[in-house]
C-alpha cells in the first residue's frame, strides 16, 4: 500500500498535534504509541499500514525535513509556500 498525498497529510496533522502536546516539542514514542497512532489514521482514513511502516514513514519525513533545512540554509536559497517553489543560484 503506497501513501497517497492526503494519507501522508493526515499522518503529518496527527503528528503535529503530538509534537505540539510534548513539554519538549520532541516526542519519544513507543512501539504502543506508534500502535495507537495507526488505530488513529485508520479511523480518520480508512487504511491501516502497522507500526513499523509508520515509523519508517516518519523517520523518512524527518530525514527529507533535515535536507530541505540545509538547503535553506544556503545563502540565497529562498522557498516560495504559495507555489510550493525553491529558487536557489546555480552554484548550490
């Protein structure tokens, strides 16, 4: 079962909102959080993919986020959120 884009959206909404209720702003979770979380998608989307699935999508998601964070860190790289756009020099 591949991720569709609203399945990846909905993971990311639910894993917002456990980011934002940690203290720390970074959740640990466990092999019974990540279980709950599927029973979670799997009411709000209908699709089940099991724990280890969702912790590889989000170790994924973390490593593209990183990425993406380097690369705006580069001197006259600039993202464009209304169209969904990076413009970056030819040298980066």
């Amino acid at each position: 079962m591949d991720w569709t884009n609203n399945n990846e959206n909905a993971f990311l909404s639910m894993l917002h909102e456990k980011v934002k209720r940690d203290a720390k702003g970074a959740p640990t979770f466990k092999t019974s959080d990540w279980n709950a979380m599927d029973n979670e998608l799997y009411l709000s989307i209908g699709e089940r993919y099991g724990a280890e699935r969702l912790k590889g999508k989000y170790n994924r998601l973390r490593s593209k986020h990183r990425y993406f964070s380097d690369l705006l860190e580069h001197t006259g790289v600039t993202y464009d959120l209304g169209s969904n756009t990076v413009f970056a020099p030819e040298d980066v």
